[in-house]
C-alpha cells in the first residue's frame, strides 16, 4: 500500500502529537540534513540573506521538504558554486501523523470493524507552519542575490499553499539591519559567533568594559603612612 496523497494531511486540526515513549514505531524524516553549502563561513562573508515565508496555516511534509532542499542546492550550486551559499531548513517535522489502514480485498467486512477503534498507526511526520513563517534562509553575497530568488522560487513547486520569496535587510542570519552592522562593525561592537554575532551593548562587569583600559588609582593615606615608616620598625 502507497503513501497517501500530501492533500490528506495539508490542514492543522488536532493537537500537536510528537513522537514520545507513548508514542512508538514512528517513521524516520525524509530530511535529515538542514544546514548545506559553506556552513562554517564566518558572520561577515555572506552579508544578504533571503527567506521562503509561508503565507498559509498548513502542514509540510518531510518529503516535501527533502525535495525543496534538493532542489535549491543543486541550482545554486549550478550557477553560483557550492561554496557560495549557507541555506538553513527552518522548518523541522515532528508532528506524527496516523492512518487507519483499512482492507480492500473480498471479505474485508469479515476481518475489521470499521470505525471501532479506529486510532491509527504511526505512518510519517510533518512540520506544522504558521503564517508569515520562515521555511528556508540562504545567506549569500550580493553577486547570488538573482540565483538565491530563483532558487527559492523553484522550491515554491515542492510546497502545498502560497510562499513568498523576501530578501531581508539584516545582515546574513542576524537580527542586526546591514546599515547598523557596517555601523557597529566599525565601533568594534561586534562579537562574532560563528554565523550570527552578539552586540556588545555596554551593560556587565567594569572588568570586561575597561579589558584595553589602564585605571590609575592614588594610593590611601594608609599606605603613603606606611611608606614613611624607618625600615627598622
């Protein structure tokens, strides 16, 4: 018996229902891998980033996402090199779903009870989206920009629903717009961690604010006593 159609499962009606020790003999991801291209490139190499968003309450199933995956690697990777991009799936599937497998066959009213007991049998898993949600970030160079769009709109197949293809104004995976980065980079107020970055805001121990800093501290009238002591005393 074959997969059932993804149009059974597009909608979001009951709770969520995550694997669990209750919960048993679910099913692999078809997506096991999320981040692809040059993913240890440092926070300042790849300074655009553009987003597929959801603009749909629906259901993404883990083939559909293994799909859309294939296919904007292989595009860019095509066009710009496999080394020119960082794209991160942000969508994971962990909603299980279930079927009540009935038979078909002669004499199949023989065999089951219909409705009775009709909990089903883990048979694969989604990921639940919401609207204006993001599905896939690729942060690239400003030469990729045009390869990135047309990637992520080729991803748009893959998909059940409406998408939209946005190109933020933050640099690359962080929250910090592009204008205030090149700001805040040149202010030296950037903690680079990896693909995203900390603003160094100016709050915490004086002992990390003044790290490049000499204080200069007068001595106590205690000590300047002391230092006219005889040395025999």
């Amino acid at each position: 018996m074959g997969r059932r159609p993804a149009r059974c499962y597009r909608y979001q009606k009951n709770k969520p229902y995550p694997k669990s020790r209750y919960c048993r003999g679910v099913p692999d991801a078809k997506i096991r891998i999320y981040d692809l291209g040059k993913k240890k490139a440092d926070v300042d190499e790849f300074p655009y980033c553009v987003h597929l968003i959801s603009l749909e309450k629906e259901q993404i199933s883990s083939e559909a996402l293994e799909a859309a995956r294939i296919s904007a690697n292989k595009y860019i990777s095509k066009h710009g090199g496999k080394d020119s991009f960082h794209m991160r799936v942000r969508l994971h599937p962990w909603h299980v779903l279930r079927i009540n497998k009935m038979l078909s066959c002669a004499g199949a009213d023989r065999l089951q009870t219909g409705m009775r007991q009709s909990f089903g049998k883990p048979t694969g898993v989604v990921a639940r989206v919401d609207i204006r949600q993001i599905m896939i970030s690729i942060r690239v160079k400003q030469i990729n920009v045009v390869h990135v769009i047309e990637a992520l709109r080729r991803c748009k197949y893959k998909f059940p629903g409406r998408q939209k293809v946005a190109v933020s104004k933050n640099w690359g995976f962080t929250n910090v717009s592009r204008e205030d980065y090149t700001k805040l980079r040149g202010e030296g107020r950037i903690i680079v961690k990896g693909s995203h970055c900390n603003v160094r805001m100016g709050h915490g121990p004086l002992a990390d604010l003044f790290k490049s800093c000499l204080l200069y501290t007068s001595p106590s009238p205690r000590d300047r006593q002391k230092s006219r002591m005889p040395s025999s005393a």
